[in-house]
C-alpha cells in the first residue's frame, strides 16, 4: 500500500503514504522536497503514526491531494505535473459535465 499526495500550491513537495518499514504495523508519511541541484525529489523527513485515518488528516491539514492514477516520479519536474482529474461522483455532477463539453465550455469540476 503505498499513497502519493502532491499539495497544488506547494509545488516542489510531495508526500507518499506507506506502510512503515522502520515500524512494522504503523504508518509512514514521507516528505520529499525537489533539488534544483540534483534535479530531482529528495526525501527531507518522515512522519510514523499508529492509524491511517491521522495520517490523512495530517496530509489534509497540510493541504496535499491524493494522486489517484499517476505514480511518484523522483524525476518529474514540479511545473510539468498535472493532476489526473477526477471525475464527478454524483449523476448531477455527470450531467452538468456532460452539457459543458457538449456547448465546448471548459469545465472547472474537480481538477
């Protein structure tokens, strides 16, 4: 089970939820803060708590979001990350979704 979170106005900070290694049974966040030296993500500091629902909200509360498709690239420059959007949940949602790129209108749910 590994998680990855990006924060939309941080853009050189990640964090990737995981089970811990150093603690077995717990959780781990690990930060990751990009290099302009190395060019890359570099881990700065962990975080281990005994439940996952303290970790999220830790992460809320810092303002990150999960990054449901892509996976965590040690590489990937920070301005060329673009979230996968989310799609609409609920059947309103769809539908207003739906009429918006009918009438060619660029649509600001969920980016």
């Amino acid at each position: 089970m590994v998680y990855y979170f990006f924060n939309p106005k941080r853009k050189g900070i990640r964090a990737i939820l995981s089970m811990s290694a150093k603690e077995p049974g717990r959780y781990q966040i690990t930060y990751f803060i990009y290099s302009q030296y190395s060019n890359k993500f570099i881990p700065s500091s962990d975080s281990i708590r005994d439940n996952i629902r303290v970790c999220l909200e830790q992460l809320d509360d810092e303002g990150f979001q999960r990054e449901k498709v892509k996976r965590f690239d040690l590489f990937e420059v920070p301005e060329a990350f673009v979230p996968t959007r989310i799609i609409p949940m609920t059947r309103c949602e769809r539908m207003t979704e739906r009429l918006l790129r009918e009438w060619g209108i660029e649509s600001s749910v969920a980016v």
